[in-house]
C-alpha cells in the first residue's frame, strides 16, 4: 500500500475516532434516564429539592433516619441529573438513603476552569449534605458514567468514601484530550491513576466498560496502578463497542453498593 495512501487512512480514523468521542458524551445519558419511569416530572423535582452554591445547582432526596448518602455524577449532557429518576419516592419519604445529584453544565469534568475552578465548591457541597445528614466519609458511595465516572473517581478517593461506581469513565488525559471541555484543562486535570499511587486508602471500586477503546484503555492504566496497593476492586468488561449501551441496571447498581457496604473498613 502506498505510504501516503497509510497515511490518510490513519488520519481519517483518527478523525472518525475524535468525532465519536465528542459525540459519545452527548448520549451516554439516555439509556440510564429511560430504564425507569416515574410520573413526576423533573421540573417539580426541581421546585422541590434542587439547590444552587457559587452558581452551581444541585439535587438531594433527604433521608428521614439516614445511614448512607449516595452522590450520582451526571455525564456530559448541560442540565441534566442522571439517574434522578431510579431513587425518586412518590411519598417523597426516604428512610434511610439520602441521595446527591450533581452536574456539570460547563462540561469541565467537574474542575470548573484555570480561571473559575469549582473543585472547591463540590467538595463543600457533598460535606454539607454529609454532615447535615450526620455521616461520615465512610457512609457515602459515588456513582457516576463517563464524565460523571471520572468524577465519582476522582471525588471518592479524594474524600475517602465507602465505595465507588465508574462506568465508562474517562480516567487519563490521552484518552480524555479529545474532549472540547477537556482541552481547557491544561494544568488542572489529574489522571485516576496518579490520584491512586498518591492516596493510601482506596476505596472499594467498581469498574465497569466495553471494548471501546478510550474506555478500556484508561481502565487498563487505573488497574495497574490499583494493584500496586491495597484495595478491593470489581471489574465488569462486556463486550459492548459503544460507550453509550450496556449499562448497570438500577437494580444492579443497588446489588452492587449492598455488596461493597459488606466489605470491611481498613483501620487507620
């Protein structure tokens, strides 16, 4: 084959591969909103228990006796709270769970940007909840999909929680630079896999992806650097291509937290 020919056809695909990329974070939203339906609509939910810190809105379910709190990340779609639907109660009575829902309409991965950074300020929001709930970092389990994965990443082994869920996650620049949100970031993003050999406590971790590249290969560097430590980790590789189908199940996802409640606590 000739060598210009090689050329093109590795320049094409690496713009096919850079178009899905950005497309994907689009969509990887709906199939985790559709899987379970209420009758209520968000706009009330909003009216009811959304909240807004430093211009930075956010959703949380109170608990009436609350032992855990669960923080859901939402991906990249501007204006939406994943997953808010699976844990509403149509008696809008919650006994004992509290759930957080976060999003990042900026698409910065939940940093904010060089000159406005928001890392702060959802800290601060995930501890306002915890502690008015009267929890500790070890009663708090994050969940997040692509964007929102990272972020549960990121978050939970910065806080110290009780377990993680990151499905598809994006965990290392190589694989996230493609991103437009990503781009911005220069000098303010970290790789999972660093977070991991520079924290002692790791905390339990599901991982779950497809044989989509970024997916796989970003999870690949974040294993390497688990097993250099501690840990408990559960892997789930499917052998979906997309990074838009496939997800855990609501049902899956409580079975998943349940388990990781079971596992002991390393002593400080």
């Amino acid at each position: 084959m000739h060598k210009s020919y090689t050329l093109f056809l590795t320049m094409l695909f690496h713009s096919l591969l850079s178009n899905a990329q950005q497309e994907f974070v689009h969509e990887s939203e709906d199939e985790c909103e559709s899987e379970y339906k209420t009758t209520v609509s968000i706009e009330y939910v909003k009216t009811k228990y959304e909240y807004r810190r430093n211009n930075v809105d956010y959703l949380w379910y109170p608990a009436k006796n609350p032992k855990q709190l669960w923080v859901i990340f939402g991906g990249a779609i501007p204006n939406r709270y994943s997953r808010w639907s699976w844990f509403w109660n149509d008696n809008e009575k919650w006994e004992d769970t509290s759930y957080l829902f976060l999003k990042d309409d900026n698409r910065t991965w939940y940093f904010g940007t060089p000159e406005k950074p928001l890392t702060k300020t959802y800290c601060s929001i995930i501890k306002d909840v915890m502690e008015t709930c009267h929890l500790s970092e070890k009663d708090i389990f994050m969940i997040g999909n692509s964007m929102g994965g990272y972020a549960a990443l990121r978050f939970g082994i910065l806080l110290g929680v009780r377990g993680i869920l990151a499905i598809r996650a994006q965990t290392e620049w190589m694989s996230a630079i493609h991103f437009k949100g990503v781009k911005k970031l220069r000098g303010l993003w970290v790789d999972i896999e660093d977070l991991i050999l520079q924290n002692d406590y790791i905390p339990p971790i599901y991982f779950h992806f497809g044989i989509f590249g970024p997916d796989k290969q970003a999870t690949k560097k974040c294993l390497k650097a688990l097993f250099t430590k501690p840990s408990t980790v559960i892997t789930e590789k499917t052998t979906e291509i997309s990074h838009n189908h496939g997800f855990p199940t609501m049902d899956q996802t409580i079975a998943i937290i349940n388990y990781m409640g079971t596992i002991p606590i390393p002593s400080s």
